[in-house]
C-alpha cells in the first residue's frame, strides 16, 4: 500500500511539473505577445506625432491664406480679418418650445368673499 501511495505521489509531482513547465511556456509566449503590442503602440504614437506636426505644417495661417488668394476665383474664399468676428451677445438662441397645457386648474376669484380688502 505504501508503495502505491509512493507511485501515485511521484507521478502527481511529474503531471504538476509537466503543468508548470507548459504554464512557463504560455507565459513566455504571453511576455512576447506584450512587448510586440508595445513596439506596434510606440510606433503608432511616432506616426500619429509626425501627422500631428505635418497638419500644424500644413494649416499654418500665412500658408491658408496664400491659398485661398491663390484659389479666390474658384472658392471664393475671403481672407479671415479680426472685424469679420461678432460677439457673444450678437447670438440668436433658439426660443425653447412652449408646452401646451395638458390639464388646466380653473381658478376662480370673487373679491365680494373677501372680508377686509386693501
């Protein structure tokens, strides 16, 4: 009896080894995986910074305006001045819609029922 306790034992420590060995393996292969996906988001936050930079470049106001002088007869683009702006207070806001009553309260006031008026 003892020895099939033995045998069972040692073959409970080699199905456990051979569990953490295959465990090791996935934590590896998992390890990789996130250092790819590292490498693959730095490289997109390097491409998103260089497109950044190039849309600063391009809309740059002295270079905007070049074009629309450029392009006038085409677009019919006005250069941007600073009295072409309003201010705040010159805003129409949207009226908010009235909403229509749905059950009414009739009052009624008899100022003879009242014992001391002002």
């Amino acid at each position: 009896m003892r020895s099939f306790l033995y045998v069972m034992a040692a073959f409970v420590v080699m199905a456990l080894g051979f569990w953490a060995y295959q465990e090791n393996y996935k934590t590896q292969q998992a390890i990789k995986d996130v250092r790819g996906l590292h490498a693959q988001i730095g490289a997109a936050h390097e491409r998103l910074g260089m497109l950044r930079a190039e849309w600063a470049y391009l809309n740059r106001p002295d270079r905007l305006a070049d074009l629309a002088e450029l392009n006038f007869d085409r677009l019919g683009l006005l250069p941007l001045m600073p009295d072409a702006f309003g201010a705040v207070d010159q805003i129409i806001y949207p009226i908010p819609p009235i909403s229509p009553i749905i059950n009414p309260i009739e009052l009624s006031f008899d100022p003879a029922d009242v014992e001391n008026p002002l």
